[in-house]
C-alpha cells in the first residue's frame, strides 16, 4: 500500500482498538479511562489517543464530559444493535455449524475499499490473546475473504480498486504482487466456483471463501474457513459447498442487505 493508504489502515485499526477498550472496560464495570491511561493500556503515544479519541467523540463513537474520562457514545449503541438484527445475527449461528461440519475456523468480513475488516468470527478462532478480533484489517488482494469480495470486479475496476497499493513485503509465499496476478487467481477461481486462497496471507493456511450477496445480487460481505493445508486436505470442494450453501441462508434473511 502507499504511505497514506497504510497510514488510513492504521488509523482504523488503532481507532477499533480504542473503542473495544473503552466498551470492554464499560460492559466489565471497570474503571472508565482518560487519554494518559488509555494510552498507556494500548501502548500507544499520548498524542496519538488523544487525537483518535476526539475523532472517535465527535463521530458520537464516544463521549467525554468536562475532561473526565471516556465512555461509549450513543452511535455506538446503534452499531452494536446492527450486529445482533438480521443477516449479522444468523451469521454466528452459521459460522458455528461450519465449525461443527468442518473442523474449521470460520469468519465473516465486509470491503473497506482495498481492506477487509472482520465483523464476526467463530469461537475457536477469536480465542483470548489472538489478534483474530472483530475490527481486524487484512488486505482485500491476498486474502480469501479479500478476494471473495472482488468476485463481481472486471478487470478496469481492478486496476481501479488496486492502482495505489504497494504489494511489496505483504502477504504470504502465495500472495500476489500484480494486479496482474490477482486477475489470475480470480480467473482461476471463478472456474472453481468459489476462492481458494493458499498460503496467500499466512504461510502454511489456506482460507476458502465466497460471497454472500443482498437480495438485488450485489455482494456485501465474505464468508469464509481457514484451516492448515494438513486440516482442509482434499476437502476443499466440500467446504465450498457448505459455504454456498450458508452464504445463501444469509441472502434469504428476512433483513439481508
């Protein structure tokens, strides 16, 4: 990615962090933090915290009276609400019977233009101390979440979608370096029926993914497995079916799209 596109990642990321802390410390009954004190927590500069809590407030993510210290704030109820209606809420019980039928961790992300950021993962896979928690941003092209998510792109949206990131040093042995590359895959998978991403983010895992679309067709998120090539074997094909099949639950809830 370029300089400013990494940097906008970072900020994102950081800014989840930010507010998971200050609604994990809520929900606990802990003690309510200040700038110094988060910052201290997420080892973080001081000046950094601040500037990303005031983004955070004045988005009503959080809300701070008289300096004191930092709660939620009203937007961020109506978020969290979002994740328990519909299609997100039915996506935890379909993610847990993939677990159950595969042996498989299993996650659900959505696009941020060139990133993938998880909203929900299963629960043998978000485990305590894992970096694997909802708000992660991975890259869209060397993924199988990413690349499920770029099913619908022809190739000028591609290059579009793709022309500032700087491939270098991301990914792992089978990530792409080109748009070029990522075409490829995409071609080959699309044959497939569905994204088989080997080694492409993580070395010696392979994620398997598809799309889950709205009810009109577009595509508005990614359900995907992930497992050791030792673990998936020659089920590959197997859990592509179970995948299409649950991502199609998905799109006839009464609330999809």
């Amino acid at each position: 990615m370029s300089v400013e596109s990494s940097a906008e990642a970072s900020s994102m990321a950081q800014g989840l962090r930010l507010v998971r802390l200050v609604a994990d410390r809520e929900i606990r009954g802990r003690q309510l933090l200040g700038v110094s004190q988060l910052a201290a927590e997420l080892d973080m500069d001081q000046s950094r915290v601040s500037r990303l809590a005031q983004e955070l407030c004045d988005l009503g993510l959080l809300e701070r009276a008289d300096r004191g210290p930092f709660r939620t704030g009203p937007r961020f109820f109506t978020l969290a609400a979002s994740l328990n209606t519909g299609w997100v809420r039915q996506a935890k019980t379909e993610l847990e019977a993939l677990v159950a039928a595969l042996g498989l961790r299993a996650r659900l992300s959505v696009p941020d233009g060139f990133r993938v950021v998880l909203l929900r993962a299963s629960s043998n896979d978000a485990v305590p101390g894992s970096f694997v928690k909802p708000g992660m941003v991975t890259p869209v092209w060397c993924t199988g979440a990413g690349r499920a998510l770029l099913w619908d792109l022809d190739r000028p949206g591609l290059d579009a979608l793709l022309g500032g990131v700087n491939f270098v040093g991301i990914g792992g042995p089978g990530a792409a370096h080109t748009t070029a590359e990522v075409w490829e895959l995409m071609e080959r998978d699309r044959a497939a029926g569905y994204i088989a991403a080997d080694q492409e983010f993580e070395h010696e895992v392979v994620e398997l993914a598809v799309p889950v679309r709205d009810p009109a067709g577009g595509i508005t998120a990614a359900l995907s497995v992930l497992g050791i090539r030792a673990e998936l074997g020659s089920g590959a094909a197997a859990a592509a079916v179970a995948l299409h099949g649950a991502a199609e639950r998905l799109r006839a809830s009464p609330a999809a799209g």
